[in-house]
C-alpha cells in the first residue's frame, strides 16, 4: 500500500491518457508513450502517477464508462508491472473499481463523491481515497462560480464526505482532502483558498494541491497584450503557488512539471527545517 513520505510533500505525477486535457490532452495516444512519461516522471521525482481517462477542463463532456476504461486499464496495468504506484483519477465507482483491480492504490475523484457507490467502493478494496471538490460538474461549473465564503463552505463539505466515507467503511487514514483549485471556482476563490490552506489542514488529513498550469495562473500572468499565458508558459506560477501551499502544509502536490515540482519542494522543504 502507498504511503506518503514523511520529511516531504509527495509528488503526484499527472498522465491524461485522453485526447482534449486542457494541458497533456492527445501527448500519449499509444501505451508505450504513457508507461514511457511514466516511468520518466518517476525518474525525475514523483512518488506516484495519477492516471486519467476522462477530461475534466471547464466544458468537458462526460466519457462513457467503456471508453474511460479503455484509456486507463492498459496503463495502470502497465504500471502495476512496473511497480509503479498508481491513482485512478474518476468519477465513476466502475471505473475506480476495475482500476483497483489491475493494481491503482488510490481513487482520485474529481466529483466529491457524486457516484453514491464510490466510498463502497473504497471500504471493501482497502485502498486510499482522495476526495477533491467541485461545484458543478466540468460542462458547467465555470460559469457562475458563487460562494459566501468559499473557505468554509468547502470545508464544510469535505467535513461531510469523510463522514459519509468513514461511515461506509473507509478507514479515516486512507483519505486525502483536495480543495479542487479551477473547479468551480474564480481567481479569487482560489487564491483564497490557498491562502487559508491551513483551515483544510486542520481536519488531520493529507491535502492535495493541483495548481499545475491551471487557466488562474493565466489569468494572473497576462501577456504584454493583455492575453492570458498559454499552458505552456505557467510554470513559474505554478511553483509560486505550490510553494505557498507547502508552507501552509500541504502534503501531495499534483503536477504536470515532475523535476521542477520536486527541485521546488526539496529547496522549500530544507528551509522549513532550517
């Protein structure tokens, strides 16, 4: 079973083996390049994978459950071969299932436990569980974003999902909280969110920070035009925020960029013991 490091925030690799991810959408249309980005991020300094078979960029459509499992069984089948420790990042209690059975340690679901079977589940396979939030689902839920305190409606939430978990079996150790930064949420609610990561910390659970190349960054860092920056040009945001989030006790950092992420975290991570 995976476990998290204990000197440093774990580094989360990110492999959509879909066409259209806003960021590595269409990068990995065969399985020898998935495993090979795979075995490559571990190599620069992930600790685990996150493999996805379903966009979840703002107006994604939803993926019918066969093709989803098409995409993402291969490659983490692949992984286990590797012993290549793997997170199944879905919506769907099927798909997380038929994950676990070809060897994914943790589900990822994007959808705060939409799928009334999802935390089932999780109890009867014995595997982790990261609960992210959303408000809305991706085909909608950048529209009209609107909170009365965005900190602590979400905390409230993920107060109210680990005791739907835990009362469905899953054991409180075995889940992670991710404050789900892009989903359903404007600029300012997620720099508000990361900048009261704290309040997420206090409920003694691992949080999970995915700013990698997020459209905030972009819209943050405009170009001399006055254009968001394209993906390919949010790095040094996304450190920025991740810095942030590990100084504020974030434990998993979700990322695109593996070697830059992990350099990040080892220099922030030796400051804080200095």
């Amino acid at each position: 079973m995976f476990s998290l490091p204990n000197l440093r925030p774990a580094i989360m690799g990110v492999l959509n083996v879909t066409p259209d991810s806003f960021s590595d959408g269409g990068k990995y249309p065969t399985l020898e390049l998935a495993l090979s980005a795979a075995e490559s991020m571990m190599e620069n300094g992930a600790d685990l994978i996150d493999v996805g078979g379903e966009s979840t960029r703002p107006g994604a459509e939803t993926v019918h459950e066969a093709e989803e499992l098409c995409r993402v069984l291969p490659v983490i089948k692949g992984l286990a071969k590797l012993r290549i420790p793997a997170s199944i990042d879905t919506r769907k209690a099927s798909v997380a299932l038929a994950a676990i059975g070809e060897g994914a340690e943790i589900v990822n679901d994007v959808s705060t436990l939409s799928d009334p079977k999802m935390a089932e589940v999780v109890a009867s396979q014995k595997v982790k569980i990261c609960i992210m939030h959303s408000q809305g689902t991706p085909d909608v839920m950048q529209l009209n974003p609107t909170y009365q305190d965005v900190v602590a409606e979400v905390k409230q939430l993920f107060m109210q999902k680990v005791d739907e978990c835990t009362q469905s079996g899953v054991n409180r150790d075995d889940i992670w909280i991710d404050p789900g930064f892009g989903f359903g949420k404007t600029v300012d609610h997620n720099l508000q969110l990361i900048s009261h990561l704290d309040a997420f910390v206090e409920l003694g659970l691992p949080v999970v920070v995915g700013v990698s190349r997020k459209s905030s960054i972009g819209q943050i860092l405009r170009s001399v035009e006055g254009i968001p920056l394209p993906v390919d040009q949010r790095l040094p945001g996304s450190l920025a925020l991740q810095v942030v989030s590990q100084l504020r006790g974030a434990k998993i950092i979700r990322t695109h960029d593996v070697k830059e992420s992990r350099q990040t975290v080892e220099v922030v991570q030796r400051l804080m013991f200095c």
